[in-house]
C-alpha cells in the first residue's frame, strides 16, 4: 500500500487563487486555466488523468469536499453529483459531525471529526492492499506532508503563475523527495516524486 497524493500546482506553487465560492471552487477564473491539461487534453494525458482516481480510498478536507464553513447543509452532497468519479470510501475531515452518504457507483464519504490521523487510520483499513490518496486540497496536503504521512507526491505543475491562493508546502518544513517519473506536454508537466525517509528507507 502506497499513500499518494496528485494535485495540479501552478508555477508558483498555488493549487488554488483568491475567491474560492461556490460558483468558483478554486477561485476566480483560476480552475479551467489549472484543469484545463485534464479536461480539453485528456487523451494525451489519460495517464496521469487515471493516475488521479483508482485508489482504494480517499482522504479530504471540508473545503474540498464543500464550499463554506459551519454547520452543514444537508442537501450538499459534494461537487461531483449522484455518482462521484472516486467510486470507493472517501474519509471527509471535518468539525462538524455529519452522517455517512452513501451515493451510486461505489462513492461513501464519511465525516471524520477527530483528525488526520483518525481519517488516514480509517482509510487505510478501508483500502486493504491498494493505495489511499490523499485528495486535498492544500491544507489538507500539506498537514499529511508535514507528519510525513505522504509516500508519494505526484504533481501536474502547469506553465503560469497566479501570485496568491491557498499554496503547496506551506508550514510542511524540510522534506527531501527523489524524482521517479517525469514527463511533459503542451500544457502540463507530471513529475512523480518518492519520499526519502530518514536512513533512506
């Protein structure tokens, strides 16, 4: 079992801009630009567009899951409709306590209320022997980064700047990674990267 995490980064290492709402879940005008080497060129990247989902279980935040804060909304089922794409246990960590969904095609997310290590405990024992992924969004990442929870990190880095947003790495310290793939396309670059652990392991 491999804890993995795949997101799209710009340049400057933002996975999302300013004025995330409901109408622009990863801020104004930012998430065609970002997503665009998944949605308009999804042939010559169907790789690494596979590479996004397939995991045995999924992990993440509030903020990722839904838009807002506080107390929930009981008609909010997340973004991705009556049959989200991740077709496995998806652990939501949250505040708020909530009970599970249970929607079509294999997707259940369940509300994790006592933290990271609670929500990754549970999604590996759901996982059994395949990969749990870490989902997001930034401060999500980042906290199981800092723990050094994430195995392997695989970033789709696309070629443009946004200058402010929620940002990759912040408050993770120092971590050394060892790049296992990396290739490139007209908008995107994937690189694939292995965390080195203390004696190398």
């Amino acid at each position: 079992m491999v804890v993995r995490c795949g997101v799209t980064v710009s340049l400057d290492g933002f996975v999302a801009g300013v004025g995330q709402s409901l109408e622009e879940p990863f801020g104004v005008g930012v998430g065609e630009r970002l997503h665009a080497w998944m949605f308009e060129r999804g042939e010559e990247n169907a790789a690494e567009v596979a590479g996004q989902l397939g995991a045995g279980a999924y992990v993440m935040g509030r903020n990722m899951f839904a838009s807002g804060r506080g107390e929930w909304d009981p008609d909010w089922k997340g973004w991705w409709g009556e049959e989200p794409p991740f077709r496995a246990p998806v652990f939501v960590l949250t505040h708020y306590p909530r009970e599970p969904l249970v929607m079509e095609g294999g997707t259940t997310y369940t509300f994790v209320t006592d933290g990271i290590e609670a929500a990754l405990e549970r999604a590996r024992e759901a996982a059994g022997d395949a990969d749990v992924a870490i989902a997001g969004g930034a401060a999500t990442i980042n906290q199981y980064l800092a723990a050094g929870h994430i195995d392997e990190l695989w970033l789709h880095t696309v070629p443009f700047t946004l200058g402010a947003g929620e940002r990759l790495f912040d408050g993770v310290g120092e971590l050394t990674f060892e790049p296992v793939e990396v290739r490139g396309t007209e908008l995107v670059t994937h690189a694939r990267y292995r965390l080195v652990r203390s004696g190398g392991a």
